[in-house]
C-alpha cells in the first residue's frame, strides 16, 4: 500500500479502537555506507530502510511501537498492540491534545538537496579525504562515509499531514602521523555543494601531524582553545538542556534559568531547522507543527525552553515546534561566531591548552552541570601564543555554566559538526574559555 495510504489506515484504525491522539510516520530510503582503514576501502555496503513509527494516547495514557514490516497485517497488529500497551501504561502527569491542522509546509524544506549516492563517486570522496589526510603528514586514515536519502510520511489525528524528502551525505576522517598522534574531523552536507571531504581529510591530517611525540601535560587550570568538534559537543549537551522536558524531570542545569543570564554575552545558540538544504533542516515536528527558528540563549540569556505539546500545556508556554512526542528536541544548533580568526585566538592566549576532540562526556551531576569528558586526538601546550609541545593523559573535569560564563572568544569561521559523540547537528566555531580545569586521566 501507498505509505500515505498506510498513515491514512494506522490513524483510522488506531481511532476506532479508542485512541484519543494518533500519530503515524512512516520512512522509505535507502543508505550507503563506506567504511576505509589504513587509507583504503574494507567494506562498502547498502540497505534499504522501511520503517512505521506509531504512537497512540487515550487521554493520559501513552504508547508508541516501531516497526519495520510494512504490510498490511503486521501494520494493524502494531496499532493493536500500541493501544493494549497505553492502556496499561502510568498516566502522564498532563494530557495536551494534539496541535490542530492542517498545516502549511515550507517547500523549500518538503524538497531534498541535490545529494549524489553514485557509487563511484562516493569512493572518489573517499580517496579524496585520505589523500588530502596523507599530504598533511598523517600515515594512515580511517573512517565512514555514509549517504542516506528517502522520503518520510507524517499524519495526525489533528490532521497534520506532510511529505518530506531529504539527502544527507557525512564523512568522519581520522588521521594518524603515529600510534599515539591522531587528528579527526568531518564534513556533513545536505548538498553537494556543501560537502568537502578533503578538507575534513586535510584538518585531519594537520591535527595527527601536529600531535607527534606528545609528552604528558600537568593537570591545572588552563585558558583553553576549543576547537570545532569538541565545542559543538559542549553546545549540543546546551541545546539537549533547553529541552523541556529535562527541565520539568530536574535532569537539566537550565532549570529555574529562564530569562537569565547563563553565559557570557558574547555566546548566543539558536536551534533552526527551517534553513533549507543543511543536515538538520525539517518542515514538520513530530506532532506534525511547522518548524521554526527559536533562540535559546540570546547573548548570554536563556530565552526558551524547547517545547511539544504536552510540556508547553505543563508550562503554560506555546510549542516551540520541538517534537519528540515524549522528550523536545532541537534539531540544527547554530552557534554565533566572533570575528577572529584561528591565529588571533591563538595569539591572544600566553599560557593554556588547545583542545581538538572529546569523546565520552558523563554528568557527575546533571543538575548542577558538572561534567567530565575526556580529549581525543591532538591536544596541545599553548605558551605565548603559538602550540609549543603536543601533550596527552588529561581529562577535563568541570561544570557546564563555568564553562558557559567563562567563553572569551568566538572564532570566524564556522563548521558543521555531526558524528557518533554529536548526534545534533552544530555549527561550531574555535572557542577561547577563560578557565578550564584539566586533571589527571585514569585511562
């Protein structure tokens, strides 16, 4: 059956048994994913992807099912299945109708960019970043490519309706010069155009070069140079703090913070996916709304929580066009640069740390913000502005507000960052933190 046809059935029949609220999404693509080691191809697969996500509310009570057999039959036993699930679930502490359509959806946004999955091509952007990571001094590169491009479904019993395609193509590139001498970054694109794999292979390989024989660096406190990947990791965990519904759960350092003053003011981060043809656009929620652009924190202050339905009800607030239809998410965060280039922000620092990567952020409390993750890849000793030695064995152990209100400086240049530690989409530039605490690694 038609997909649309089958959102048609799944909200239907989802209604005839008692179901207050439905929604039915349904996803039809296909995906490419190229993975090389030590600068050659190992393996190169595809896959076609099928998926029916169902979620049913009878007033309080919710349920929502996935699954990947699209006929008929397996369709209806999951509408069943999802309506004996919510009414033996809890109640929600609120209830909030879905929003009422039908809606107006910005073309630009229903429409994919022009994303090639030739396969051949594909192996040229591979060959092209390793290249690019060997000119730079690296040894041996590593990575995935992936492309994916298909067509979503979304319906309502609010009578939102709306068909999205989209394309995305991601490269992740990791250099090394020596065993313990790594560079990574990326490049994401929802369009050719924007796609640059060798410049993803050539930071990379700067990075690994530049990381040769490190020595061990001394825990303390140190102005540090974040560099692209690690702070669109530190804004993403922002963004994921804004969500509503950590806010209302007490997992989020945001809370009790609106119309405050979190950081410094020259920081600002916007969650917008309603720019056409970037890695986290989208026309529609979960709950069927139009995106929009929404502004989290405007020059240091928090102006909104990231808001569905049911937490804006909570809340007293208007969605923000954020669905998830249990937790809000953003989509696409855009952080506002500076005027700096990479040079002056290097030049401006006499004593302190530049930070290329992280991986492996835990919470040693959510509420307050305190954190720890650890640098992967290059790490670097900065004295009187320029890189004087690579370093290794340290671990940054602080607080997200700290963090936050100690921002310095903001970088020119911008890149959008998505990879396995950034599941959001950030577009990040180099940041200068006034005081980062660094301490001992025990791994």
């Amino acid at each position: 059956m038609d997909p649309g046809k089958l959102t048609r059935f799944i909200v239907s029949n989802a209604l005839k048994l008692g179901a207050t609220d439905v929604v039915a999404e349904i996803y039809v693509g296909r995906e490419r994913r190229i993975k090389f080691a030590n600068n050659e191809v190992v393996v190169s697969e595809e896959r076609d992807e099928r998926t029916a996500e169902i979620f049913v509310a009878i007033r309080e009570k919710r349920a929502s099912i996935s699954i990947d057999d699209l006929s008929i039959q397996s369709i209806r036993e999951a509408v069943k299945q999802a309506i004996s699930l919510a009414k033996m679930s809890e109640p929600a502490e609120t209830y909030a109708e879905l929003p009422r359509g039908p809606f107006k959806y910005d073309k630009d946004l229903l429409r994919a960019g022009k994303v090639s999955g030739d396969p051949e091509k594909l192996i040229d952007h591979v060959e092209a970043a390793v290249n690019a990571a060997l000119a730079e001094g690296a040894e041996r590169a590593a990575g995935t490519l992936i492309y994916s491009s298909g067509k979503t479904w979304l319906r309502t019993s609010g009578r939102a309706y709306g068909v999205a395609n989209e394309a995305t193509i991601e490269i992740s590139v990791r250099a090394l010069a020596s065993e313990d001498a790594a560079g990574h970054f990326v490049s994401i694109a929802a369009d050719d155009r924007d796609f640059d794999p060798e410049g993803a292979g050539k930071r990379a390989g700067e990075i690994a070069k530049m990381a040769l024989n490190p020595i061990e660096g001394e825990p303390g406190e140190y102005e540090a140079l974040l560099g692209p990947m690690i702070f669109a990791h530190l804004a993403e965990h922002v963004g994921d703090a804004s969500s509503a519904f950590y806010v209302d759960a007490g997992l989020s350092f945001l809370k009790d913070k609106l119309g405050q003053e979190v950081s410094s003011k020259i920081f600002s981060l916007v969650d917008d996916p309603t720019i056409p043809k970037t890695y986290g656009s989208a026309p529609f929620d979960d709950e069927g709304v139009p995106t929009r652009r929404n502004v989290i924190i405007d020059r240091g202050v928090l102006k909104t929580y990231l808001h569905n339905s049911t937490t804006a009800k909570k809340f007293g607030a208007e969605t923000t066009a954020n669905a998830g239809l249990i937790v809000p998410t953003p989509f696409n965060l855009i952080v506002e640069g500076g005027d700096k280039s990479f040079e002056k922000l290097l030049s401006s620092i006499d004593d302190g740390i530049y930070v290329t990567n992280d991986w492996y952020l835990r919470y040693q409390n959510y509420r307050t913000g305190d954190f720890s993750t650890i640098p992967r890849d290059g790490l670097f000793r900065i004295k009187r502005g320029s890189i004087e030695s690579s370093i290794k064995g340290l671990r940054i152990s602080d607080n997200m507000l700290r963090i936050l209100s100690g921002i310095r400086e903001l970088g020119r240049e911008r890149y959008w960052i998505s990879w396995w530690e950034v599941e959001t989409p950030v577009y990040a530039p180099h940041a200068i933190i006034e005081k980062v605490n660094f301490t001992k690694s025990t791994i």
